[in-house]
C-alpha cells in the first residue's frame, strides 16, 4: 500500500506532536515559552503572557506599627504561584511597592533570597507550593515639609506627610506649643479643610501631639490649629472687620494695629517656590497706610504698601524661593510700619538635605532557616540557551521527517 500526499503530511505532523510531547515530558519548565519562542524566530506578531504568579497585595500584612519618621516596616504578602515546576523566576515588584528592599520568599518554611534588579525580582521558585510569602521592607512615612505660624491669637502647624508605599493604621507624633490650647486637626484635600479630630484621635499632652488611625498611600497635609492659653491673655480686643473676639498676648492699647503671626518656622526637603502669609490688623478707628519691607535671605517678593479699613484686617502672602539654596538654617524678617510704629516677623527657614536610602541586608528571623542563593544570572541565560537549541532541534527534525517521507513517496513506483 503506497502512502499518500496527505498521508505524509499526517505522519510528519504525528511526528511533530510526539515531540512536542516528550519535550513536555523531559522538560517542563521550558513548555510555557515554546510558543513564545517561535513566534519570535517566526517573527509572528503573536503577544502571549505567560503568568507565573500573582501577588495578593490586598492581604498584605504588616509587621511593624506604621509610625510617621520611625523606623523599617517590614511586610509579608502572600504569592500565588501557578503549575507545578520549579523554574527561575522573574517578575515585576507588586504594584504600588516598588520601593520595598530586603527580599526574600518563604516557600512552607524553606527561605530564599530574592535578587533585585531595578523593578525586577529573580528567585528560584519550587510552583508546587502554590501558596507561599514574599518579605520585604519599606521605609517610613517621613514629613516632607513642617511650617508653623505663632503669633498673639493663634497657633498653626501645617505637616505634608509622605510615604513610598500605601500603608495602614498610620500614627503621628510630633511637638506643639505648650502656650495653646483647644487644638483641632484637620486634613487637607483640594484646599479645603476637614476636621479629624475625632476620627484620628488626636490627644495633646505636654508638648506632644499625637492622632493615628488613618491610610497613607503617597502623601497627605495636616494642620493643627489652637487657641492662645486663656491664663496668658492680657486683654480681649474687639476687632469689627474680622468678625468675633480676637484674645491677644501682647496687646496694649496704645497699639495702632498687631501682625499675626509674629514667628514662621518652616522645614522642607523641597527646592522650590512656596508661600507663607501674616495678617495685618489696623485697630484704630481711622483708615491706614502700611508699608512692608523684607530682608533675602530667601524671601524674594512682598507687596510694599497696602491700605487698611479701620477696624479691619488684611491677609497678606510672602513668596519665598528655596532653589538657590545649601541645605541648612535661614533666616529673614518682614517689615510692617506706619505711624513710625512697627512690627517684626520672624521667619526661620531650615531646608533638610534628602538622604539616600542605603539597603541594608536584613536576615531572616531566627527560627526560620537559613538562606539558600537563588541560581546566579549566568546559569539562568545558559538555561534560556539551552532551550532555545531544544526548539531549534524540534523544528530540524520535523523538517528531516517531512523530506524523508517525502521522497520515499516520490521514490514510489507509479502503479
């Protein structure tokens, strides 16, 4: 019985897949690539995504508390792997996390290293696991910028906290003024305030403000805000422009007008341009002329005059330039006369030098086993060779098989 076109083609293609197969068989850690593989010697416009995992970022858990310029925050986050294989493995840092350091994976109590390569990590993964945990370390919120505004009727502290990752159950401390009291919280958002003073739990108590319960996932700006102490006010000044009472510490009354604050602090890391303001108030009973002046260090604009109301108030900004400057501490004043009488602001600049993060290797804990190294980067592109040689191979024997059957067809005496 002589063979047919068609049935050569069947016998050549039986051949192929009996191949395919056994290389399955004797190795499958390179099955997944296959196809991948020969759409790109093709030059096929195939896109295959092969899913080796997946990471279960929202049940995350964190093992330290969460506290604003504390320390490290270590994270365990659970990883789904997928088939059954043990392969070297590379894959994005999770989404949202690409700051973390320190890797490494804990495969049912088998710790292994994970090497990191920019946004890549690389590990040797046993998928028969399926269910494992991946470790790894962020740093702390830090507070980026810090400015504070004191003056006779008021206290104001206004923080833009900062984190490379999201995190929870956020805590804050940090210091306030002992001459205030009746402190409120408040979180910006799109220039409006909302207070939170309840729901963050804010307590005041010797100098020391702390709230926590809130989510941070990049950055966020809080104000405190408080009243003078009412056991160090001198005088209630009635002041009809600016609606209600106005408690003041240093009032007398032969005071033409009062600037508030009288002091701003502002610490940054930021290079830049920002905006700190003062309010004049005009107490007298006759509309004035004031004239301000500033010092540059880092002060580079202030209107020079401005008219008042009687009785009345104006909100005035100060543009302030950091670009030029060293980290290190500034300081400038402002200006504001009339009358021969005069009032001094004080503003003291600091501007902190951002620190390099340095990765330190963090071990294991101690009830868990040592690591093992995950297969070095030459071993991993040796592999990928090797599994490109196998394909090549499939390809030339298929091509064998089909010309061999071929001929022996068109050999074939024509009956």
């Amino acid at each position: 019985m002589s063979l047919k076109k068609s049935n050569t083609l069947l016998i050549a293609f039986s051949v192929l897949l009996l191949l395919i197969a056994s290389t399955s068989l004797l190795f499958p850690g390179i099955t997944d690539n296959i196809i991948t593989g020969l759409a790109g010697i093709a030059s096929f416009p195939v896109s295959l995504s092969v899913i080796h995992i997946t990471f279960d970022i929202d049940n995350r858990e964190q093992l330290d508390n969460v506290v604003v310029n504390g320390t490290n925050i270590t994270i365990k986050m659970p990883v789904n792997y997928s088939d059954n294989i043990t392969i070297n493995l590379t894959t994005d840092k999770p989404e949202g996390f690409e700051c973390g350091f320190d890797w490494y994976i804990n495969e049912s109590g088998n710790i292994k290293n994970v090497s990191v390569n920019d946004t890549e990590l690389s590990w040797e993964a046993d998928k028969a696991i399926k269910d494992t945990d991946i470790y790894f370390e962020v740093s702390p919120p830090t507070i980026t910028s810090e400015v504070v505004y004191t003056g006779d009727s008021y206290y104001e502290k206004t923080m833009v906290i900062d984190s490379c990752a999201p995190l929870i159950n956020v805590s804050v401390n940090v210091s306030v003024s002992t001459n205030y009291e009746d402190y409120i919280l408040y979180l910006i958002e799109n220039n409006t305030q909302i207070n939170k003073t309840a729901e963050y739990h804010l307590q005041v108590s010797n100098g020391t403000a702390f709230f926590y319960g809130f989510n941070l996932t990049s950055n966020m700006t809080f104000r405190l805000r408080a009243t003078p102490d009412v056991t160090l006010v001198e005088r209630v000044v009635r002041i009809g422009g600016v609606g209600g009472v106005i408690p003041l510490l240093n009032y007398t009354p032969t005071k033409q007008f009062f600037v508030d604050p009288n002091y701003i602090s502002i610490t940054t890391k930021t290079l830049g341009l920002l905006e700190a303001y003062i309010t004049i108030y005009n107490l007298r009973g006759t509309e004035k002329e004031f004239n301000i002046s500033y010092t540059t260090n880092f002060v580079y604009d202030v209107i020079s005059s401005i008219i008042i109301p009687h009785k009345d108030s104006a909100e005035i900004p100060i543009y302030i330039n950091t670009t030029t400057l060293e980290p290190g501490k500034y300081t400038d004043y402002v200006y504001v006369r009339t009358n021969g009488d005069e009032e001094k602001v004080t503003i003291d600049l600091e501007l902190v030098e951002v620190e390099e993060e340095v990765e330190e290797e963090k071990l294991p804990e101690e009830e868990q086993p040592r690591p093992i190294p995950v297969v070095e980067e030459e071993e991993i592109k040796e592999k990928k060779i090797n599994m490109l040689v196998i394909i090549l191979l499939m390809i030339g024997l298929f091509l064998i098989t089909f010309f061999v059957l071929l001929h022996l067809e068109e050999s074939k005496p024509k009956q």
